[in-house]
C-alpha cells in the first residue's frame, strides 16, 4: 500500500507538471489551427502529431499587420516534405544562412494576388505567406485584429509534381511533415516559440 500510494502522488505530479508547461507567447500569438470539415485541431505544441483524413484541409493562423511606413513585412514560412529529416534544420539560435530552406533565394514564386495553387515538397525551399492587402497577398483574410495582427488562411489540397497538380487524396502518402515559422522579430533568426513542427498522419 505504501508503495502504490508514492506512485500514484509521483505520477499526479509529473502528470500535472506536465500539463502546466506554458507555450512561448509567440506559439499563443500564432492561433494556430487545422481545420477539415466540422473538425477543427487546435496546435498546442512546438511539436505535434495530428489526424487527418486524405482530403482537404485548411491552416488557420494570426500574424502582425505589415508596417509599410518602418518597411517591416511579416510573413509566415511553411516548409512541407515527406521526408521527416526536415525536422534537423530548425534549431533555436541558427541563422537563415546556416537552414538550406530559408537561406537567400529559397522562396517559392507563386501567385502575388491568391494562395499557392498546390504545395511543393523539399528541404530546399519555402512557401513564403503573405497579406499586404487583397492586390498584394498569398493568404485569404479572415478579420483584422485590433491588436495589430491579421487572420489569415491558407488551403492544402494539392502538391506539384514537375508540372502536374496531384490531388492529396490521390496519393500514397501516409505522412506529411510540415514546419509552420514565423520571424516574429525580423532577426532573420530561429528564435525559441516562432516554429512549429507538424506531423500529419493521414487515416
């Protein structure tokens, strides 16, 4: 008895332990969250495995306004591969220079007035997120926050292949790894709560 009664306080506490850990502030300031049909994931953790089915989904997410006056332009990167090695690039404290799919030149060209048509797999490259205004955009506006941020939405349906467009649902894959970043400070830096590392699991 005295036994099962140490274990279960030493479990409670590291159980509650566990669940008291605060997120860094920017991971709250991002909001972000997956949605797919009635289904809406909240995402809690720097790093997290998600459920999905192999069809369309949506990213939910906030981001500070652009400061043209002080010419400070806020943009999310969304790194996608089905390779999870992707993971080893981002460490806290390493420059744009020292990641392969951030350094100089690795934004993917897309469309200046509407989302990516499909997503690009690699880990020498990046999807480059935007709101400046519904000229000047790679994201479809949800509201303008009071506080100085924007939300904003992008779809996930297709993946380019050379120069097809193949449907999610149409593929093999039964993984995704994604890395969602946001250079909150424009340090051109990895700084601690501006990424997160996203496993999609697809049923």
């Amino acid at each position: 008895m005295p036994f099962i009664s140490i274990y279960t306080i030493l479990f409670a506490f590291s159980m509650s332990t566990f669940q008291s850990k605060e997120l860094p502030n920017q991971l709250n300031d991002f909001d972000l969250k997956i949605y797919q049909g009635d289904n809406i994931i909240a995402v809690t953790a720097s790093e997290q495995s998600i459920d999905l089915v192999k069809e369309k989904f949506t990213i939910n997410f906030k981001i500070k306004k652009d400061d043209e006056a002080g010419q400070n332009y806020h943009a999310a990167r969304l790194i996608t591969d089905i390779d999870p090695d992707i993971f080893k690039q981002f460490e806290v404290r390493k420059n744009f220079e020292e990641i392969p799919s951030l350094s100089e030149g690795t934004s993917i060209a897309g469309p200046k007035d509407s989302q990516y048509e499909c997503i690009f797999f690699g880990d020498q490259s990046h999807h480059y997120i935007f709101y400046n205004n519904e000229e000047e955009k790679r994201a479809t506006l949800i509201s303008k926050e009071e506080n100085g941020f924007v939300q904003l939405s992008i779809d996930i349906e297709n993946y380019c292949l050379q120069d097809l467009e193949v449907n999610i649902k149409n593929t093999n894959f039964e993984k995704l790894y994604f890395v969602f970043f946001i250079d909150e400070n424009l340090n051109k830096k990895i700084d601690e709560g501006e990424f997160v590392k996203l496993i999609i699991n697809f049923n």
